[in-house]
C-alpha cells in the first residue's frame, strides 16, 4: 500500500473515525455495481459521483446538474465549453468555488463513512486514516459491454461514451485539482475487472479495508 493511502495512516487507527473506500473506475468498469456491494458488506452508506453517464452525454438535460456541470465544462475551455464570453478571473474563480464545495461535499460524505465514487475523493482523502483508494479498470471491450448491458444501451452507444467519458473525467480532475486519475499511483488496490470478476473485487476490496481496520 501506499503510505499516503494507508488505512490508519496518519492520526493513527481511531475508531470513531468511519472507514472509507474511494474508487475511481475506467467508464464500465463496474463501480457503481461493486461500490454498492462493498457498502453493504460493510454496512455503510454508498455515495454516487456527482455527474452520471447520461449527464455528461447530454448536459443540457440534466434539470439537477445542468448549472454545476456546465460550469465544470465551463472552466475546461476547448472542446468541452470553451471561454467565449468569459474572462480569465471569473474562471479562475469558478474553478476554487467548485473546489471548495467539493471539497465540503467529499468531507461530509466521508464523516458517514462507506465507499464514495469518483469526485476527486482519491486526493481530497489521500491522507485521511481508515481509508482505501481503489482504481477499477478493464480491457475496453469488456468495459463497453458491461457499460451497456448496466444502462439498457447498445454497444455503439457505449462505445461513444467510454470514449469521451474516460477523457472528460480524467479532464476535470486535472484541470481542477492537478492529478491524472488514469496513474496508478495514486491507489492502495487496483483491480481489472476483466480478470476479476465482480465478486471477487467486492470481497477483495472488504478484505483489504478490514484488514487496514483491525
């Protein structure tokens, strides 16, 4: 394990503290069917990323996210919103404000303790005791396919998504908070799901967050 990652790391092996468990997947890698299982083995709540599939295939029917999301693209610029009409201080602006409410919503999210997807939790948590980093990951193929048999979208479908998707996310935690969630480094526990069959990560996912906590 990482030290920085380490379970019971720094401020030691207290408790109260709740574990948790981040993961960050390669799109259909399987974490949302594996993050709700680990929840439950622990007896934990499971906390979903903040935008889903279909929100960033189409943000602009996104009644819950549409604001938060198209400023995220926003601060982006190129492809994915662009800076016409705005100014490099009001960006730079946007960019430490949703930070900053990440950073609470993370925070909280880790007090109730359980498993929490995506959100740049990996960093924001990288020194918390009693935590776990996990990255999921996959042959593409296999990725596309559990992805569309997951939504009740075809192949193709699926395939413009892991595309984009695995590019935007990794987009936005570079660009918000200056990391690469593609790197391995950054996890206790890597897991390819191609070879690992969903089970076998929950349990070894259970395992490695129990034994941290013993």
């Amino acid at each position: 394990m990482s030290e920085q990652g380490t379970v019971g790391g720094p401020g030691g092996t207290d408790e109260s503290v709740k574990p948790v468990v981040t993961l960050w997947e390669q799109y259909g890698a399987g974490a949302e069917e594996i993050g709700q299982e680990v929840a439950k083995s622990l007896g934990l709540p499971f906390h979903a990323q903040a935008f889903s599939s279909d929100d960033l295939e189409h943000p602009e029917a996104s009644l819950e996210n549409r604001a938060v999301l198209t400023t995220v693209l926003g601060t982006m610029g190129g492809a994915y919103g662009g800076f016409e009409g705005r100014d490099i201080v009001t960006t730079q602006q946007e960019r430490r404000d949703l930070i900053t409410t990440n950073n609470v919503t993370v925070r909280q999210s880790a007090q109730e303790g359980g498993v929490i997807i995506g959100r740049n939790a990996t960093v924001i948590l990288a020194d918390r005791p009693r935590t776990l980093h996990v990255l999921l990951t996959g042959e593409v193929k296999d990725r596309v396919e559990r992805a569309a048999a997951a939504a009740g979208i075809s192949v193709a479908q699926a395939t413009k998504r892991q595309a984009r998707e695995d590019d935007v996310r990794a987009e936005m935690s570079k660009v918000l908070y200056g990391w690469n969630p593609h790197e391995p480094d950054h996890y206790d526990l890597v897991l390819n799901t191609s070879r690992i069959p969903a089970a076998a990560a929950v349990s070894a996912i259970v395992n490695a967050i129990r034994a941290t906590i013993s």
